[in-house]
C-alpha cells in the first residue's frame, strides 16, 4: 500500500488517504520479463527504462536504429539519444566494433536486462594474483624437440670384468649415439628450387588470413602439392581464391584445410601444343613459318629487277640520241 498527502484542493484532489491496486492478467504469450532491480530504479530516468523495456521485448534479431525509432515515437531523436546514453553509462547498452572475415567493419549494438561492468554475457573476468611463467612442456611453432638420451644404467659387477676366453679379452663395444628424427624439412637447404618457391608462394597466400596460421615446416609437407599447382600453370591468384574463399568461421586443422583443398580443387592438366618446324629461306636460310624467300630477299630480287630495266631504258635512250646528233650532221 502506498500512500501520500492530498495534493491540491477541489474535487480532483488525491485524498490524504489512498490504496494502489495492481491487477495483472495472465499472458501465456507476447510478453516479456523484466527484473525489478531495472523496473523499480528510480535513479534512471523513466524514459530510459521505459525504452530499454521496448528494446528488450523485440525478437535477437531486431533491427532498428535511433532515427527510426525517433520517427515512431512521440520523443525527438534529442530525447531517444540521450536515454541511450543513459542506458550506455548504466551498463544496459553497448555498441561493439565488429570485423567480418570479408574485411569489412561493422557496429553491433547489445542490449542486456542486466548491467554490464564491461564484459559480454558468459565471459569470466579474470582473477587477480601474481604472474607466473616457468616451462609448460609446449614447444615454439616450427620448432622440433630433440629427444634425450636415455640414462646410463649400472652395470653388475659380473658385467663389469672383462670375460677372458681362448680368443682372449673383448673389445670394449662403442657406445652409439641415438640422432634425433627429423619430421620435416625445415632449413631451406633441404629443399630444391621448386620447392623453395612452392613455399614461398604458399606463404605468400596464406599470411594475410589470421585463421590460417601456418610455419615453414607445415608449408614444406605442403610444397609438393602447390608444386603440382604450379607446373599445370596456375598462377598465385588461382590459388589464392581457391585457398581463401569459404572458410568456416573457426579453422581447427589449418594444413588439414589447405591439404584437402589443395588435393581436390587441383586443376586440370593444360594440353601440350606441339609447335609447328619452322622452315628456312632459300638465300639467307632465315627461319620462315613456310618454304620460300624471306620478305629481305623478295625485296632484294625486286630491287635488282628494276635497276636492270632503268640501265636497259637509258641505253636506249643514248642509242636515240647519238642516232639523232649524227642525221643532223650530214
């Protein structure tokens, strides 16, 4: 029961003496829950609870921003900004900054029923204490761990004097050193040429993408089948969009997704074109698609030609000439 002093005087005055009754109804759908500790803060203004109630009875999915929101109601944008302001410092909203993995950058706006003290809903803040570091036993990326040598036993002192035969004593057996394994290749002198490349450009690839870590010896198990991408003539583009399109949000086994896509998005062999022989010039034994003289020697055996018809011309012309000087004589 709540009650208060009469306000005011005349016949709409609030007697000094009043009761407020609540009545609630059943709702078995469309309805929303709201803790009391949000209903009943009367240290927020009744406009930011009221709209954070109206943000929290829309579906996860909801999509609205502060103009369209402004634009159904009767409050100015001024009035929606300033609540979701209030709403930020009380901890009720958030807008997070959000990088897809195509590389675009996006807002995400959160809306929680409880105040948020600067973590996301389900994340643990970490505790305090002192920092520890020391050998945990995990290896560096790229790194191979040389196995030790075993312990040397005691031997028995039967063991330890020499045995003394008819061949007399025994040699002293030597003590072999175990080597350790190598897994893979991982100094670039254990590769050729082609698979140095092979690497590199596979590196190449995969560096800008953060959910395809990868080393040297992880892209050395890996060279022979970008070898084989490069000799059917694919170029660094090609593999790079066969590699990098589609990826799953999470990448548990990066050289297991790059083994299998390399293996079945192979392309195909290119067929060998043979080429066709080239024949030779007549003259100058120039190569020529087909038999016969070059375009040099043509023009040559043309050239010759005239020269021979120009010498012809003039002598018949000097032929005319003296002819004509002699009839004038007589």
């Amino acid at each position: 029961m709540v009650r208060r002093p009469a306000v005011g005087t005349g016949p709409a005055a609030v007697p000094r003496r009043f009761s407020l009754r609540i009545h609630r109804s059943p709702h078995p759908s469309n309805f929303v829950i709201v803790p009391n500790a949000l209903a009943q803060n009367r240290a927020m203004s009744y406009t930011a609870r009221g709209l954070l109630v109206d943000l929290l009875s829309r579906p996860g999915d909801w999509r609205e921003t502060c103009r369209q929101m402004a634009d159904s109601s009767p409050q100015g944008r001024k009035a929606l900004a300033a609540a979701l302001d209030e709403l930020r410092v009380w901890g009720y909203y958030r807008v997070e900054v959000v990088r897809l993995p195509s590389g675009q950058v996006r807002s995400e706006a959160h809306v929680f029923d409880r105040p948020q003290t600067g973590l996301l809903p389900g994340a643990t803040a970490p505790g305090s204490g002192e920092p520890e570091c020391g050998d945990r036993g995990v290896l560096p990326k790229d790194l191979v761990k040389v196995p030790s040598l075993p312990r040397e036993e005691e031997q028995p002192l039967a063991a330890a004097a020499p045995a003394q035969d008819e061949g007399g004593p025994e040699e002293p057996a030597r003590e072999q050193t175990p080597r350790p394994r190598r897994t893979a290749p991982e100094r670039s002198k254990d590769l050729d040429a082609e698979s140095l490349a092979a690497v590199n450009a596979l590196l190449r690839v995969v560096r800008p993408e953060r959910r395809l870590p990868l080393g040297a010896a992880e892209a050395a198990a890996l060279a022979p089948l970008v070898r084989e991408w490069m000799e059917r003539g694919a170029s660094q583009d090609e593999l790079r969009q066969a590699l990098l399109t589609g990826l799953p949000e999470v990448v548990h086994s990066p050289v297991a997704v790059l083994r299998s896509r390399l293996e079945r998005k192979k392309p195909a062999e290119r067929p060998v074109v043979p080429q066709k022989r080239l024949e030779e010039c007549e003259q100058c034994r120039d190569p020529l698609p087909e038999p016969g003289l070059c375009a040099g020697c043509r023009g040559a055996g043309r050239a010759d030609g005239a020269e021979d018809r120009v010498d012809q011309v003039t002598a018949r012309g000097i032929a005319k000439v003296r002819a004509a000087m002699a009839s004038s004589r007589r």
